[in-house]
C-alpha cells in the first residue's frame, strides 16, 4: 500500500465546491481512475495563490493530488477546459449545475466507475457551454448517465406485460424503470403519460451517438414533456428532487 503519502495526477471534473476556513476549498471531483473524491485546494481563495482560478466549477482541471486519511490535498491544479459560458449565461450555468448535482448523487465515494462516465459529463459541460441547444445535450446526459449508473429506462417494451410497445401514447412508471402500455397503467401511482412523440425522442437520444441528435429541432413543449418525465425520474431514483432543476425552471 502506497499510504497517505501516496501522489497521483490526475484530470478532474469540479462538481461541487464549497470554502473552508478563511482561505482554502473543498471541492467535490469527478475523475476518470478514482471516481468521485473530496479533496481540500489549500489558499484557493487566495488571490496570490496559483490554484485560484483553476479550481472553478464545472470546468476540467488537470491536478496534482497528494492522499490523505479522509481528504486528498490538491498540490497542483491547471485548467484545461475553462467552460467560460457555464459562468456567463444563467441557463447554461443552471443545466451544468444540474448534470453536476446529479452525477454527484447517483456517483459513490470511494466506488470506481467506467472511465465512460467521466468522459460522459465532460462532453456534456462542453455541449452545454457551445451547442445552440443546451436542453438537448442536458437530455442525452441524463438518458446515459442512467444507463452507466445501472438505471436505463425500458422504452421498447411495457415493463408489466413485456409485449413491444406500439406505436400511441404510453405512461412511465418511475417504480418499474420504463414504458407501461395503456392497458397495464394504474393512475394514481408512480404511471406519468408520455406522448408517442415524446417517447420516440426518448429512445432516439438512447440508442443515438450524439452527433446523430445535436441537429433536431424540438419544439419548447416537446422539451417541457421529455424535462417532465426524466427529471420525475430521476427524482424518484434519488428519493428527492434537485435543487438545480427547480432552479433552472425558474430561471427560463
């Protein structure tokens, strides 16, 4: 065992941050080998300090990590991806809050992870840095985020009777992971409807790289019924909803 002393550089997404003391920084990262870490940017807030800047939220960094018993310390940090529109725009800063916030919740410490997952959500602050629709690229996030943490909705078959699903408005269930056909709902429980055309974006975003989906054209109300049932979701994965999507609701 290498010990508390042990070294290692490593990429590092910011996801979360919060000060401590008068000087320094806890920041929550999300990294390719390690997972998810809490590590401690000694005399971040310093203006002097060469960490200050580079440990700013939702940008990559390329950092320089010391172990510790309980908290990794950050040596070094150098920003690689600065994301300059996720702290200039409110909706873009908001989606990027909210692919951040649940990452963080649905990510363990201390658990390894695919190094898929910390590529996922770098492409995905990029996406909602640049790309002319963030609602979409925030939409894929979510869609494959579920599928690496073991939560990929069912949208071929009703999760009830199996049977392939037909081509006429469906309901979600969040307790069953996926489609029930109209047959198998029961209202008043955790079946939500989806609309045909709802659901074939659904299952486009799914199977889809995303090159193939950047382009489409989504009407507000189309987004609004996706946002409507995936963020139900994932609200019911994580027993809570996130504080960043009533935020970025309020925000549009």
């Amino acid at each position: 065992m290498a010990g508390a002393e042990r070294s290692f550089r490593t990429p590092a997404l910011i996801l979360r941050r919060f000060d401590l003391g008068e000087a320094d920084r806890v920041l929550t990262i999300l990294t390719p080998a390690h997972g998810k870490l809490e590590v401690v940017a000694k005399g971040a807030r310093k203006l002097t300090s060469p960490r200050t800047g580079h440990v700013e939220l939702f940008t990559r960094a390329e950092m320089l990590i010391n172990s510790g018993r309980e908290l990794g310390i950050v040596v070094q940090a150098e920003m690689v991806s600065p994301y300059l529109a996720l702290r200039d725009d409110l909706v873009r800063g908001a989606s990027a809050g909210y692919a951040a916030e649940i990452t963080d919740r649905f990510v363990s410490p201390g658990e390894i992870y695919p190094p898929a997952l910390f590529t996922l959500l770098d492409a995905a602050f990029a996406r909602i840095d640049s790309d002319p629709d963030p609602r979409l690229a925030l939409r894929y996030f979510e869609m494959h985020l579920l599928d690496l943490v073991g939560f990929r909705p069912e949208l071929n078959e009703c999760v009830i009777g199996h049977e392939p699903v037909q081509p006429q408005d469906q309901f979600f269930s969040y307790a069953e992971g996926g489609v029930v056909c109209p047959r198998d709902a029961v209202r008043g429980t955790s079946h939500v409807p989806v609309s045909m055309l709802t659901l074939k974006i659904m299952r486009h975003l799914q199977r889809s790289r995303y090159e193939a989906v950047r382009d489409l054209q989504i009407s507000r109300a189309l987004h609004d019924d996706f946002e409507r049932v995936m963020v139900g979701y994932v609200s019911y994965l994580l027993e809570r909803r996130p504080h960043s999507a009533d935020l970025l609701r309020r925000i549009r």
